[in-house]
C-alpha cells in the first residue's frame, strides 16, 4: 500500500548546547521515510541539504538527486541511521542548528532515501565548520509509472507490476466476448480488449471490449456456405441450397453410362436429367454395356473364355511329349444368351500308365521321359543295372536287383568283389562296414570320412585329448591299435591312470585295463573313458591312480568333460552326469541327444533336429541364448540355427553348421575365429574366417582347432597351441604345418594334437608332450 505526503514542515532539536535545524519539503513519496544518518558522536549543526527539492529543505524533492555522487554499493557502508530530534528540542523554521560547531571537522555520514531499492541512492554530507554541508549524490523516491518496468517508487518491485493500480500491462491486449467453441467459424469472432494507462501513468485498467460477432439463429439456405450459426456446418438444417445441381445416374461415365443433373429447387433436388443407366453384358461384345470400366468380352468368372478361342487341355506335366502322352484340346463357345462363356468338353488326350514294363525294353508308359523307369533292371538283358551294388547284383524276373545267387552274379562288381556270400558279393575294401584285418583295417564304419573315430583309410583311434580346465595338466589318447588309452604330463593326482601319483611330468604311459575304450574325456585332474559296452571307467583326483567302473553309468557313446564333472550321451537319446563314481543321475528334460559339450563354465547339449540347449554360466554370451544370465538348466541357444556339432571352452561356443562347413562361435572373443570380434562378450555368432569345409571343431581354454575336408587343421586363439609358431597364437585361422593328412583333432587346455592317417599324432603347445613347442612334435606312445 503506498501513502504520499502532501505537505512539509520543520522541526529543529536543540541537546546539550547544540541546535539541529532540519526542513522537509512537500514530496510525493511512498511510505519509506527518508533518513539523515550520523556517523559522528558530536552533535549536527545547521545544513540545507535539498537538490532538487523546495528551498533549503533536508529532502530532495520528487525524483531529484542530492548533490554528489552516489558511491558504489561496495562502498556506501552500514544503512543510515534516521536522526530523531530528542523531546523537548526547539526546531527552527529554517533547519538551523542552534549553534555552531555541531559536528566534527571533516567528518561525514549518509543521508538522504530510507534504504536502497529501486531507483533510489543514499548520498553523503560532510562537516565543515562545524557545519553539517548538503547532502550530495542522494536519488529519492518518484511517482510509480504503470508504464515503466522501473522501480520508480522504490518499493522493491517494478512499476509495471500488476496490482490493485497498475490492474493490467499497459499496450496489452486480451480477448473478450468470446463464444466457445464458435469464434473461428462463419463469422465468429471474439472481441478485443486494449490495456491503457490514466493520468500521468499512475494507474491502467482495461479499455472497451471491440469487434466481437456473435452467431445468428440458423444458416441460410440462399446462400451457398453460409454458416451464420457457427457451427462448422455450412448451411446447417438445409437439404439443399437454392440453385446447386448435383450429379445423378450411375455411379460414374463408363462405358456407355452417363451421369445426369438434379437441381435443387424449393430445398429439394429434383429429377435426374440426361443420365444412361447400364445395359445387360453380352460376352461376344467388346462395348463396356455394363459399364464396369471393361469390354463385356473381358475373360473373368462369368465370361470365363473368349468365344471362339481353344486351349490345352488334359495336361500332363512333364509327361506329354514323352511315350504315349498327349494333351487334349479345348474351345470357348457363348452360353445363357451371350451373357456367359466358358469351354467345352477337352478332347484328344492320352495320359500316362501307371508304370513302364520292367519286361519290355524302353518302354515309357507313365510318360516319365525315362524308359523302364521304376525298374532296376530290365528282366532278360543281363545284371548291368545292378552291378554297382555287391549286396544286389543280379537282376531278377520282376526287374529289381536282387542279391546273387551264383558268383557270376558278381562278375561286374567292381573292387574285386566276385564271391557270392550268403547272397552279397564280397571283397576286401576300406568304407564296406567290414572289418577286415588282412588288409590292415582296424575299424569300418561304412564309410570313409574322417573326425568320427574311425577314418577314411579304415584305422581306428583318436588325436590326444585335453581337458577343459585351467587345473588340467595332461592328456590321453585311444590308440589306434585298439580301445588302449594312453595318457601323459602330470600325475599328482593320479590322472594318467597307471597307478602311481608322481608329482612330475611323465610320458605316455597306458592306463591300466583300458583296452575296449571308445571315447575320452578329461576335467581338472580326472580322466574318464567309454567302454564298449556303453560303461565309463574314471580315474584321477575323484576316483584313485587306477580306473574304475563309475556306478549306475551304463550304455553311453560319448563323453564330455567339465563344469564340475562328465556327461554321457547315451544310446537311447538321454544323458547321464556325473563327478564322483557314486553319485551318477539322468538328467530331466533331455532326450534324442546326440552330442554331449563340457566347457570349464557351461555345457552344451545337442540334438537331433540340430536344436542346442546350454546351461552354467553366460558372462561373456557363452551359452548362445543372447543373455549374460546363468541358466541353473539347459535353456535353447537361439543364435544358432542348423548345427551338427558343438564345442565348448573356456568361456566360449563354437558350433558346426551342417551344410555349409562354416565354423561359428560366441562369447570370448580370443577364440572367434576373426579380427573383428569384440574382446569380451560376444553375443552374436562370429565367423571364424577362411573355413567352409569343416567336418569337425574341437575346443579347449583359449584356443580352438578344425579338421577340414582337405584333411587339414586349422587353429586359432592365444599361445603355443596354435601352432604356427608364434607364441602369441592368432586372431584367425592358421593352417597347422602337420607332415601328412590329418584324419582327427583334439584340444587341451593349453595343448593341441592330431590324428595323422598313418596312425601318428602330433601335439603342440604346453605339454607336446613333455616341453613347450610351438609347432608339431611328434608323440611316441608306449607299446
């Protein structure tokens, strides 16, 4: 709330001998008083202080200045102190002080406004004479303008402040007499109103609402667009306007159609003039009489053939042409009144028999193209058909091959297979699925591939073996000569399964009766073995220096070392886990398994239809389900799709692709298999490069090997176990520099070997076999 003064007056106070006159002049100020403060303990004499005020009074008038210069806020020092005329002090008219001497010489002391705010400035007088001089520099309070952002009144807020005086911004605007919902549309509009200032800006408020337009009762059916009532609706309640026209007819000019016209007239649109309405379709026509945009002859579900035209018919894919096959023929003729078509019956075709004559020599009478097709043979011309297979070399009555009954059934077998047994045609060969030790085959599985244990020139056995933990130490081998293992490195624990428990490095001993073993794995410091007979024999840390059967394992064909024990794929599909000989148990959930995968941290299981599932840890991706999650059971890896085999490592995945040879892995990206994978945590599949014919990938710590179908070996990953001779191992595949063809891989933990196909192995790496090496050395196994 702001009050102004209108008049001044005079007091004077005389204390203890020393007169103080002091004189206010007529001021428009707000309630802040001005105050004259001493800094001195003498007492104030006479001064005439005003600049710009009335007279000699001590205040500046409105808005004027004391003479001086205003100080630096730094430098003004405390607020002033209001100098109060003590009670009974005569104060003259004039603001003179009852005598001179006052104040002390050369002091001085701040006066003039309350406090600093705004506009106004204290200013400062001295003591001269005794004498109290003007007060210089003061800026003093104004009239508030509700114009002005100023703080012209000093009150600590802008003029311009929106209040009880100053009600609205001056030169602003505001609407009014608005009508919602309605301003905007016909002739809507709200009004406008103008904030103005009043007399010498002291106060504003709102002037007259202008151009507000209101809506009227209801649109104008006269007037094409009229909404006069606003409401978004032109010429709202009407059917029509006066005058407008709109088109009639059919729904478009097609064909022989034509729109007419309807006028309105009276709020009503009257009748259709000029239209043509469509006319019924006739299939020999090329006019559009139904107008629907299309020749009436146009072929589709009603006209369903052009009159007159022939086409095929009783076909024969891939048939006619060939023995007695032909194609009939077909022509379109009008029906129900030219309004519809369609093709009568097919003539002229001949179709195939079910099956050629295995009796008659070229015959193709089910059209195939291939004479005597579905015959093995043609009775009566001799067994040549048949003469590629030894168990079915004769041809019989019936055209089939059949197995021999003579040995001149045999005579065109190839490979020297010219004896009929039992009906089959035999001779000694590699890949025939028998083992036959004349020609020196240790194994024959029917086939002559390498990586699975039997290799393509028929001898068995399998590269050394490592296992998949930092605490492995050794490695083993099935000899090619039959089911012996063969282990070597250390044996503190009893690991090489001699016996003994040497703490020191040992060359290949055999471990005792093992002879019919047909798989290996290794964990930590134990070694287990498949029998033949689908039992496991352990040996190591968990089991003593000799083997022993692992209780409740029975029918497993293959093995996997690592994650705190072995898993065995058994015969029926199921997998069996284990890390002590008495506490072996099937695992739930898992069933048509054909490979079993241990790394140091997870494990792997995969099945037939090429589906993997992995369990244990996934810090670095390792489990192929594009997560870091630890899975407590195996849980579908989604990153990989058509695989045939699966190795796991340190905290790595690499899998086999089934057609294309290709090699791809996950997690660690020591053993990716490329420069450009990521260091840790690889979640994606990466491509190991240069690889398209792998038939097998085997995994170890930091480092991953391949068997080709060229018969060679390719590694990658960290240290010797690449084998390239460099020390600090490869990004990506390097070809190991073996002497002959390998026919298997196996990987250590920090070693790798090969099965060669003349029944050597190689090993390179930390145990190879005793010393480093950084390239092939080969392995001399006990006899």
């Amino acid at each position: 709330m702001r009050m102004f003064c209108r008049s001044g007056f005079d007091w004077a106070r005389v204390a203890l001998g020393s007169v103080l006159t002091m004189a206010l002049a007529a001021c428009t100020l707000d309630e802040r008083a001005v105050r004259l403060t001493a800094t001195d303990a003498g007492p104030v004499g006479q001064g005439g202080l005003g600049a710009g005020g009335t007279g000699d009074s001590l205040v500046a008038g409105s808005g004027g200045t004391i003479t001086g210069a205003t100080p630096p806020d730094s430098e003004q020092g405390p607020a002033p102190t209001t100098l109060t005329p003590p009670e009974g002090t005569d104060i003259g008219s004039e603001g003179e002080a009852a005598g001179a001497g006052s104040c002390i010489e050369g002091s001085s002391e701040s006066c003039g406004p309350e406090r600093e705010e705004g506009i106004c400035r204290f200013g400062t007088r001295t003591c001269a004479g005794g004498v109290w001089g003007e007060c210089a520099g003061a800026v003093l309070p104004a009239a508030r303008d509700c114009s002005s952002e100023a703080d012209n009144d000093c009150d600590g807020q802008p003029d311009s402040t929106v209040d009880d005086v100053c009600r609205c911004p001056v030169g602003g605007t505001r609407a009014c007499d608005e009508h919602p919902e309605l301003d905007g549309k016909g002739p809507c509009l709200a009004g406008s109103q103008t904030c103005v200032a009043g007399a010498e800006n002291l106060t504003s408020d709102w002037g007259p609402c202008a151009g507000s337009v209101g809506p009227s009762a209801g649109d104008s059916c006269e007037i094409p667009g009229d909404d006069a009532d606003c409401d978004g609706s032109p010429n709202g309640g009407c059917s029509c306007v006066n005058g407008a026209t709109v088109a009639c007819g059919p729904s478009s000019d097609e064909g022989i159609c034509q729109r007419g016209t309807s006028t309105c007239t009276n709020n009503a649109f009257g009748p259709c003039v000029g239209a043509v309405f469509p006319d019924r379709r006739d299939c020999t026509s090329a006019l559009d009489n139904d107008c629907n945009g299309l020749p009436d002859n146009t072929v589709d579900a009603t006209c369903t053939c052009e009159v007159g035209s022939t086409r095929i018919c009783g076909e024969h894919p891939g048939r006619d042409g060939n023995g007695p096959c032909r194609a009939g023929a077909q022509t379109c003729v009008a029906t129900n009144q030219s309004g519809s078509s369609s093709f009568n019956a097919c003539t002229g075709f001949v179709g195939p028999d079910d099956s050629d004559s295995c009796t008659v020599f070229g015959d193709d009478a089910d059209c195939n193209g291939v004479a005597n097709s579905g015959c093995q043979c043609v009775a009566g011309r001799g067994n040549q058909p048949c003469a590629g297979n030894p168990n079915a070399s004769r041809c019989n009555a019936q055209g089939q091959c059949a197995p021999c009954q003579a040995n001149a059934d045999c005579s065109l077998v190839s490979g020297g297979r010219n004896l009929c047994q039992n009906g089959v045609c035999n001779a000694p060969r590699c890949g025939d699925g028998i083992v036959q030790a004349g020609i020196g085959e240790t194994c024959d599985d029917g086939n002559t591939v390498n990586g699975d244990g039997c290799s393509k020139t028929c001898l068995a056995g399998r590269a050394p073996r490592g296992g998949t933990s930092f605490a492995s130490t050794h490695l083993c081998s099935v000899l090619v000569s039959g089911g012996v293992v063969s282990c070597w490195g250390l044996n503190s624990s009893g690991q090489l399964g001699n016996g003994g428990t040497d703490n020191a490095l040992i060359a290949p001993v055999l471990a005792l009766n093992v002879s019919d073993a047909v798989d290996l794995a290794l964990f930590g410091n134990d070694t287990c073995a498949v029998r033949a007979n689908g039992s496991v024999a352990c040996w190591g840390s968990n089991y003593g220096a000799r083997p022993v059967d692992v209780a409740n394992v029975a029918n497993v064909t293959q093995i996997g070392g690592g994650m705190n024990g072995f898993c065995g794929r058994q015969s029926n599909g199921g997998v069996t886990c284990w890390s002590t000989s008495a506490n072996a148990a099937a695992r739930s959930g898992l069933s048509n398994i054909v490979q079993v995968a241990r790394g140091d941290r997870h494990g792997c299981f995969l099945r037939n239809d090429g589906a993997l599932f992995c369990e244990g840890g996934g810090s670095e991706g390792e489990r192929g389900d594009n997560s870091f999650d630890f899975a407590d059971v195996p849980e579908q890896a989604t990153v990989f799709s058509d695989i045939v085999q699966v190795a796991t490592g340190y905290r790595s995945t690499c899998v086999r692709t089934r057609n294309s040879g290709l090699i791809q892995c996950v997690g660690d990206g020591t053993t990716a298999g490329s420069p450009t994978a990521q260091p840790t945590a690889n979640l994606q599949p990466v491509t190991a490069l240069g690889i398209d014919n792998a038939v097998k990938v085997v995994a170890s710590e930091q480092h991953m090997c391949a068997l080709t179908a060229d018969d060679e070996v390719l590694c990658w990953g960290s240290g010797t176990a690449v084998g390239n001779g460099n020390t600090a191992g490869s990004t990506r595949p390097v070809l190991v520099p073996l002497p002959r063809a390998a026919i298997d891989v196996g990987a250590g933990s920090f070693t790798s070997c090969a099965l060669l196909d003349d029944g050597s192995a190689y090993c390179w790496g930390s145990y190879a076999p005793l010393a480093n090496s950084n390239t092939p050395a080969l392995i001399t196994f006990p006899n």
